[in-house]
C-alpha cells in the first residue's frame, strides 16, 4: 500500500507542478500585451537623471533605481550606466515615489509628480556612503561567524542575518569581499573577474542564478581565491555555497517578476519540493535584454612639446536578446557522509547583435589613418547540459570522494 501512496503524491504533484507553469507562461504574455498597449499611450513621460557620491561628486555606476506608485506598486525600473545616468521611459500621469539603492550607500527616497507627457529633469542626484561607528560590539548568536583558513575563508551566517535577507543575493551582499551584480543575480569575489559559484561543490552548468537559493538553506559558503588543482586551474576564485543536509518538507513557490523597463527583463518562477532526504528542484526564468552601449576610449602618446600621436576608438553596440532557460533536478542526502545529485538544463535564445567600430589616428592634430568596421550576428542557439554528481565525506577533515560525469 505505501508505493500506491507515494505514487499519489507524486502524480498529485506533477499537476500542481503543471497547473503553476500554465499560470506562468500566461502572466509572461498578460505582461507583455500590457507594456506593448501602454507604450502606445500618448500621455506618457520620460524621468531621466544622474546618480552621483555625495561626498568626491563621482558617478555611481549599476545602482538599482525603481519607480513606485503612491499603493507601493512597482511601475519600472532601471540601472544606472557606467556615467551614473538613468531613464524612464513610458511613464504615466500620476504621482511616484523614486528609490534609489546602492550597496555601501544609504538608501534614498524622491517624490515624482507627472502631470502630462514631458521628458522630467531630475538631473544629479547626490546619495551619501553609509558608515557605521561601532562604541560596543556584541556578538550574539550560536553559529554566526568568519573563519579564514590557509585555503579558503568560510562564513557561517547566523539566524538574524537569515531572517533579515530577502534572498541568497541578500544573504551574499553581507559578506565582506563579495559583489551582487543585481541584474542577472549573479555573484563574484571583489578583484577577480573569472569567479565561479558551486553548490555543495559542484559546478551546475552556467551562471548559477543565486535568486534560486532560499536563505534558510544555506549553511555555509567557502571563499576560495586562488584555488588549487583539483579546480583544474579554470577560475580565479570560487565561491562555493553549502547547503543544509536538512530537507524542509513540503513544496515552496517563488516568483520574481523581475522587470527592469522595456530593456531588460529577468522574470523567473523557482518550484521546490522536499519529502525526507530529498529535494526536488525546478525552475523557468524569461530572459530579455536589449542594451545598446556606446564607449569611447583615446589614447595619447607625446614625444615633445610639437610631436604627438593620439589614437580615438568609438565602438557601438546593440544587443536584442530573447531566452528561455530551464532547470530541474533534485539532492539526494543518502546519509552524513553521501550526497547524490543530478541536475539539467535547457536554453533556447534568439539573439541579434549589430555593432560598429571607428578608429582614427592623428599625428598633430592632421587625421594620419581612419579604420572602421561594422559587424551583425543573429541566430537561435539551444544549450543542453545534464549532470550526475556524487559526493562521500572521508572520515579526515575536509576530505572526500567526488565524482561528476
């Protein structure tokens, strides 16, 4: 009788599962009609502006900016340029509050009236580091902790810093020597560009989209900076996120409609479902981004007062990308010292790249030498990767057996 009830669980499950993803894929569309109806609306503005430090003037780069209305309603979002510039677009009549967010700056809060169609000049705008003067520190809590070892670094959050995350992007962004790249939710070790992130020591194929870790299932993460041999020498740094052996029963839904404005849109939905030493894991994410991006760079080079050469580049970019991406698979906690895990994913991408490249080269102000190149790509790409990890804990201290084919 118990294989019969097992398989009502598991068939009742799968029309659960079923039932959510319909809901899904037809919000993805609802959401999609609605934007494309609104831009057609002619009583719509556009709030532009410019993110700086309030206390050397510079400009702050990928701090998250997001417009709500007066029911605390998200109405559009962006991220600042490499310039500290932001922009709006197809906005409204109505009144808004704009919040700006940056890590290591305090948070801050501007009142937006549009009244007709206008393009709105907030211009710059100053935000101020934060810093906390510690008079008394206490340290409370069983396992909040930092341990720094000849090899790695190992943090172990505590239960306050759990609750108060929102997210394993949260959770991350508190530890020192970390960066949260908010727009695709992925993390990397401050000053090392190549870093990868493992869970429970595996490699999952890709990016790991850190979104779909729920705080509370993280036990521990290792900094590793210059990682040994057993990496195979592929990374500058690894950030391996441990989770709890500890399955939570029962299914967990997330949903994040992640919009940034008609340029970028990371909406994902994340399914769990525990039963005794198993973990079940699915999840979809929409991928759109259309960036165009302009940079200049010049170089000059000075023999004397009258000789000098000065080279100008100027390179365009624009890139319209439409995804989907998909994974599922499930953790196997056999006992203490056995882990099994298998996990598969599946991207579908459309992409469509066109980009332009101008170099000049001038010998004392006189044009010497002109070259230019125009470039396009375009094309669906499918990506398939599955694997088969299996981990024994050794009985010497961090020692073990892996195997992943």
């Amino acid at each position: 009788m118990k294989p019969k009830k097992h398989q009502i669980k598991i068939k009742y499950l799968e029309q659960i599962i079923e039932k959510i993803f319909r809901i899904l894929l037809l919000t993805h569309l609802l959401i999609g009609f609605y934007y494309d109806a609104s831009g057609q609306t002619e009583s719509t503005s556009e709030i532009n502006g410019i993110i700086l430090n309030q206390e050397n003037k510079k400009a702050i780069p990928y701090a998250d900016i997001r417009l709500f209305n007066l029911k605390d309603s998200l109405i559009s979002g962006a991220i600042t340029s490499y310039k500290g510039e932001f922009k709006l677009s197809d906005i409204p009549v109505g009144k808004y509050k704009l919040l700006i967010n940056f890590i290591g700056f305090e948070s801050k809060t501007i009142n937006v009236d549009v009244f007709k169609k206008t393009k709105i000049k907030l211009g710059k705008i100053y935000i101020k580091p934060s810093y906390e003067t510690l008079t008394e520190v206490t340290v409370k809590g069983d396992r909040g902790r930092y341990e720094t070892l000849i090899d790695k670094n190992i943090f172990i959050p505590d239960t306050n810093m759990i609750k108060s995350s929102a997210s394993a992007a949260d959770l991350l962004g508190k530890i020192p020597g970390l960066k949260i790249n908010r727009l695709n939710n992925t993390v990397k070790i401050i000053g090392q560009d190549n870093t990868t992130v493992l869970i429970n020591g595996q490699e999952r194929g890709g990016n790991v989209n850190i979104a779909t870790i729920k705080p509370e299932d993280i036990d521990k993460i290792e900094i590793i900076k210059n990682p040994s041999s057993k990496y195979d020498g592929e990374y500058a740094g690894i950030i391996n996120i441990i989770l709890k052996k500890k399955v939570a029963a029962g299914l967990t839904l997330t949903l994040e409609p992640n919009y940034f404005g008609k340029m970028h849109n990371e909406s994902f939905i994340n399914i769990e479902y525990g039963i005794k030493k198993i973990r079940f894991f699915s999840n979809y994410m929409f991928h759109y981004r259309n960036h165009p991006v302009l940079q200049t760079d010049s170089l000059t080079t000075t023999e004397n007062e009258d000789v000098y050469e000065k080279i100008s580049e100027t390179e365009y970019n624009k890139m319209q990308e439409t995804g989907h991406f998909f994974q599922y698979g499930f953790d196997y906690f056999i006992n203490d010292k056995n882990t099994f895990n298998f996990t598969g994913d599946y991207k579908i991408i459309n992409a469509d790249r066109t980009g332009a490249e101008n170099t000049e080269t001038y010998l004392n102000k006189n044009l010497y030498d002109e070259f230019s190149i125009n470039m396009r790509t375009d094309g669906n790409y499918l990506m398939q990767n599955y694997s088969v990890y299996y981990k024994r804990d050794l009985q010497k201290k961090d020692s073990y057996f892996t195997t992943d084919l």
